[in-house]
C-alpha cells in the first residue's frame, strides 16, 4: 500500500528549469543638451511669462493711446473744418429709411456751407480791418498813458513826469520779452511731450486700443451702439437660411429693412421687416442667439409682434442699463397724492422706456403670478395701497401666507385675513362667498333704480393658489378647494368675475407658479388684468398671460429668476401698451414695510376709520399651550425659533410679540422649560404634553376641592 505524503513547506530551491534569467544592459551616457536649445527654452520662457505678455499689452496699449488719440483730434479737428460729419448722418438716415431724419442733416449742412463761406469772404478784408484796429487801438493807448502822464506832472509839478506812464508800459514789455526768452527753451522742449500726453489722455478716455491690449476690467463686454449694420449684421448671422440669402442680394446690404432706429427710455427700438420666407416666431426662437449677436445678454433684448406684416420689434438695452434700480414710489416721495377709482391710474412702475407705467383699475379683474419670492406681493400691495388712498373704496383681504405682508391694511380693510393654515383658507373662501352675496344685493339694487351708485368693494386674496389647493370638505361634502362646479372658492371666484365689475365688486388675487390645479383656466381667463413675474416655462406663461399674450412677444419665462425681481409682463386694457403689442414689460416700483406703513397711514387719516374684522377676534382667548403642542404636531421636538415661527403664523396678532423668554416662561408656569439639544435650545413634544398633563390635573384638583 502506497502513501501520498504532502508537504507542508515549500522548498526553498527552486528547480533549475524554472530559473530565469536576466541580462541588465548598462545605459549609455547621456546626450548633453545643446547650449542653443536651452538658451531657446529660456527666452520662450521668458517670452510667453505672463508678465512679459501684461507688460507687452501695457507697452503696446499706452503706445496707442498716444497714435489714435492723435487719430480721433484729427478727425475731429477735420468734422469741426469740414462738413464730413452731416454727410456721416446723412447717410445713416438713408441707410435706416429715415428720410426726415436725412433731410434735416442735409439742411444743418447747407446752413454750415453758408457759415463757412461768410468766415471766407470776411478774411479777405480782415488784414485791413486789422491793421486798422492796431493803429487806432496804439494811438488811443499812447494817448491816454500820455494825458496820465500830464495829470502826474501837474500834480507833482515834475515836467519829466508827462512819460513816466509810457516808459513804465515799455519797461513792462520789456520784461514780458524776457520773460518768454527765458521760457522759450524748455517750452520748445517739455512742449512735444505735454502734447503726446494730451493726445495719449484722449486715446486713454476713448479707450482708442485693441481688446487684447485693453485692461482685464476694460476688456468686459460693455456692449456695442447700435447701429443699422449691426443690426443687420446680427439678423443676417441669426442662422436663418433665407434671412441670409436675402439680405446677400439686397442692394442696400439689408438696410431697406429696417426702420427708424429710435431712441426708447434706457435702450433703442428698431422695426423689422422681414423678407419673404422669413417667419416672425423663427426670429423670436432665436432671442439669445440675437442678443449675443448685438454684444447684449438675453435679457437686454426684447422681441415683440407689431400689426405690421412680417415684422418683429427690437428693443435693445444699453448694456447692464437693466440692473440699475428705477427709484422710489412717487406714493413714497409725494405726500399729498390721492387716488380715484374711476378716473386715476396707480403709479406702478416704469415700462422699458423709462416712462412712467399707470394702470387703471377701474372695473377689472386682477391677476399677479409668478415664481415664489419675486416680488408678487410686493407689487400687488403697491396697487392697493395707492387705491386705499380713495377714501370711498373698501377692502376685503385674505393674506394666506401669514407673515404680515398686510398687516398695515388693520384700520383700513373691512376684513383682515392672515395665516397659511385651513382654517384660514376655510375663513377667505367664506370670505369671497359673502362678496358674492354683496353682489347680489347690489345687483338687486341696481335693478330697482339703475342710477345707484355703489362704493368699491376690492377683495384681495394672496396666495390664492392655497384656496385651491385646500383639501378640507364642508358638512355639506362639498369642497372647499378644486375647479370643479362643486368648489366652494372656485365658485364663488367665477361668479364674482362673470358679474362683479358691473356693481365694482372686484376680485384681485396673487397665484404662485400656476398649474392647471392651483389655478384653474376658468378662473385666470376672468381676469381683465393679468400680470406675471418671472415663470419657469412657456406653458406656465401661457396660463399666466394667455395666447394671444405670448405669441406676440410676452415671455415671462426669459427673465431672470432672483435678478429681475418686481419686473412684470402685464397684458390689460388698463395700462398704456404700444400699438400693435400685446402686453408691455413693467419694472415696479418696491414698496418696502415701512414706508408702506406710513402710506397706510396717510390713507387712515384720509377715512372716518374702519373696524377691521380678523380671522380671530381680539377678545377671544388662545390657548398657548395647546397652540404649542399643536405646531410641534408629530415633531419630537422643535428649535424654539421654529416654534415661534409657526405660533406667529398660526395667528399674527396674538403671537406677533412673543419672544424666547416668553414661550420659556409660559413652559415654566406648568413645571416644563426649554432644554438645549446639540448646544440649541429646543421645545420638546413631551415636556409640552406632561406641562398640559399638569394643568389638567391642576385644574381637575381644584375643581374638587
């Protein structure tokens, strides 16, 4: 019987076949790199540095400085000698088809042949008539320094005296002589260079140097002038095939065109006639590669759809002219304003121009949407703080985000509505439905005499999209949110927009990021006036503003979310809107709280006073414990701020004073205090439940006693 034995280690030596071989080949020496080459590295190297280039582009930028400022004082020197400069404008008026325009500089330069041609004739008797002003101005000269010279001899009794005056003049003379022999020299040679200096300060104002030699501050993009060629230059380039090819075979080079280029607020306006071909909305779709193309952002240009056929309208901003703010309400600056219902316009802001931007209310339904945190509030309190000026006109308010953007309509609102829960919503639906039952009664009224007159009645509801999202169903199993017939606020919102202006019971609300569920077509196309802040989409911009809106130009999805905020697209019959567009772009005027609060109350010092009903009655108690727990909810616990936060927005005007210390002592008086968690100090759900405990069992103790 045969073993198998294994081995348990692993033989050192291992077997001569396996052995392999390794033949080390020693390097050769190393070639010496050739004194050229390095020389070579070196002086790339120290060419391509990068403070070799900065000071190349400083030599070569101040170099010509000095050679175009020289350049632009010729040429300035030869517009102001010659009539060079009308030809300039005349030809670019042709070039833009705006023959007045041409016609007028072709006069100014008639007018300056003829000024030219008098100075010429005047210089043939200029010799003489100077040579003649010298002798008679030498003559009376030495005539009076002579008669002073005898007054002094008559007074000092000194014959000498008679040319005292004259030789004192020639002495002075003499001493001018001197003087400019001494300064002659160093003129002659300090004079070239204050001259180069002069002309290199000109080239440096104009910035009269290539880009790449410019500073890096100065080789930003700032934008170009506008000019026809440019703009052609840019269509042409827009990547639009027949565009191309037609403006290649005009004889104008595309000049035909365009219209007038006009000067408009902080930018110019330009009509565009598009050749046969060419559609506008192919233009339009191609907005940022056109703004590029002009040295502009995206947003500097705007394209809108006039009555002409087969034309776009450019309005190109100066460049960064969109950034700067506009200025202050005249609501803020003017103390003495009033407003009118009927008749007035509410100072709302500045359209692209820079004219001023007015919207009537007056029988229209209102719509502000938009993106959250862009201003929407803001500028839909602008509206009504101007209107409470009217002492006639009344509010009805539902502010459903709660944070106190409404708070100083207290004392001028009928009804004062502010918190985000559903409870509030439940209290502006109702809200609306008693405006509705208003309507009604005004309705009825009119119909038994046709010559009453009613006091506007506004009903405001912000963050309306709330309303419509609210998911609470009434004892009579009909919802109080949705765009069904069944819904409450949907409803009463229609009814007021089908029937409501007739007897000035207007609905005005503010929407955030509008879908189809939070605002319901029915209810966004009863609106008379609809404006919108930046959007996210196309679709979006559509609900907002309509088709009809949108297809001509209105494109609130190109502005620039946090950038343009109280920049508004409006379409509305109540504001001043370009003939042949269908909506204008408004950039508000922002209102901030305090000077809101002043305005509010210049317009309670206006009215006998109004007794603002809220959501909670003043005399009704809360109960603050009970409201702590119930904002803490499911949370184990809470940061004392966030508490805070939702007490204030649970109810405003109960809350709106409580601090730190006072939600700690309110835990105090039950046997609970905040506690700290990760170094914050934090209300914790079971402390706030074993302080209601207490109470309970406090109160049970001595009830039975």
């Amino acid at each position: 019987m045969s073993e198998n034995v294994v081995h348990l280690h692993k033989p050192t030596d291992p077997p001569a076949d396996n052995v392999t071989t390794l033949t080390v080949v020693p390097d050769a020496p190393a070639r010496p790199v050739p004194l050229w080459v390095r020389s070579g590295r070196a002086v790339k190297a120290g060419v391509t540095h990068e403070t070799t280039r900065a000071a190349a582009r400083a030599a070569a930028r101040h170099g010509l400085y000095t050679l175009n400022g020289g350049r632009i004082v010729a040429r300035r020197a030869w517009d102001g000698r010659t009539g060079s400069r009308y030809e300039r404008m005349i030809r670019a008026a042709e070039a833009a088809g705006n023959l007045e325009a041409a016609e007028e500089w072709e006069e100014r330069l008639q007018r300056f042949r003829a000024a030219r041609h008098h100075r010429r004739m005047d210089l043939l008797h200029s010799p003489v008539d100077a040579a003649k002003g010298v002798a008679v101005g030498a003559g009376m000269s030495i005539g009076v320094l002579v008669a002073l010279g005898v007054v002094m001899a008559i007074n000092t009794g000194q014959a000498s005296d008679v040319i005292t005056p004259l030789s004192a003049t020639v002495d002075f003379i003499a001493l001018l002589i001197r003087i400019v022999q001494v300064v002659w020299g160093p003129a002659l040679t300090v004079g070239p260079f204050l001259a180069l200096l002069a002309l290199w300060s000109v080239g440096r104002k104009q910035q009269a140097a290539p880009a790449w030699a410019l500073p890096a501050n100065a080789r930003s993009d700032e934008g170009e002038p506008i000019t026809p060629s440019i703009v052609v230059k840019a269509l042409r380039d827009l990547g639009i095939s027949p565009l191309k090819t037609a403006i290649k075979e005009m004889g104008d080079a595309g000049a035909s065109m365009l219209g007038p280029i006009r000067i408009a607020g902080c930018g110019v306006e330009v009509d565009v006639t598009l050749p046969s071909g060419v559609a506008t909305d192919e233009v339009q779709k191609r907005r940022r590669k056109l703004a590029e193309n002009l040295t502009r952002h995206e947003h500097e240009v705007f394209i809108t759809i006039p009555q002409a056929a087969r034309t776009v309208r450019l309005w190109i901003a100066d460049s960064g002219a969109l950034d700067e703010p506009i200025g202050p309400s005249p609501l803020v600056t003017d103390e003495t304003m009033t407003a009118n219902y009927k008749t007035g316009k509410a100072p709302w802001g500045q359209d692209l121009r820079g004219d001023a931007a007015e919207l009537s209310v007056y029988q229209r339904h209102l719509l502000v949407t938009g993106l959250s945190n862009q201003g929407k509030t803001a500028a839909l309190r602008a509206l009504a703080m101007w209107l409470a000026l009217d002492r006639t006109v009344q509010f009805w308010i539902a502010d459903l985000k709660g944070i106190g953007d409404w708070a100083m309509f207290d004392g001028i609102a009928q009804v004062l509505i502010e918190g985000p829960s559903d409870d509030h919503v439940i209290q502006a639906t109702e809200m609306v439905e008693d405006a509705v039952e208003e309507m009604n009664r005004r309705i009825e009224k009119r119909r038994q005499d046709p010559t009453v007159v009613f006091e506007p009645l506004i009903v405001v509801v912000d963050e309306a999209q709330l309303a419509f999202m609210c998911p609470v169903v009434g004892e009579d199993r009909r919802p109080y949110g949705g765009a069904k017939a069944t819904s409450r606020y949907f409803m009463a919102v229609r009814k007021l927009h089908n029937q409501g202006r007739a007897v000035d019971v207007l609905m005005w609300q503010g929407t955030q990021d509008p879908t189809d569920q939070n605002l319901p077509k029915l209810v966004r196309e009863g609106a008379h006036t609809r404006a919108s802040l930046v959007l996210g989409t196309e679709s979006q911009a559509r609900m907002a503003l309509g088709d009809k809106a949108v297809d001509g130009g209105a494109a609130p999805q190109l502005l620039r979310q946090g950038l343009d905020k109280g920049t508004l697209v409006v379409a509305s019959d109540g504001i001043t809107i370009p003939a042949g567009q269908a909506s204008i772009t408004v950039r508000t005027h922002f209102i901030d709280d305090e000077p809101a609060a002043e305005i509010a109350e210049r317009a309670k010092m206006l009215r006998d006073g109004a007794t603002t009903l809220r959501v909670i009655e003043r005399d009704e108690e809360r109960d603050a414990l009970a409201d702590v727990a119930a904002v803490i909810g499911d949370a184990a616990r809470l940061r004392t701020d966030e508490v805070l936060k939702r007490l204030h927005a649970l109810d405003t005007a109960v809350y709106r004073e409580w601090n730190n210390g006072r939600l700690k002592r309110l835990l105090e008086e039950h046997g609970e205090e905040p506690k700290k968690s990760h170094g914050v100090m934090v209300v914790r759900r079971d402390d706030v439940a074993r302080a209601l405990a207490n109470r309970d069992t406090d109160g049970s103790a001595s009830a039975s006693q």
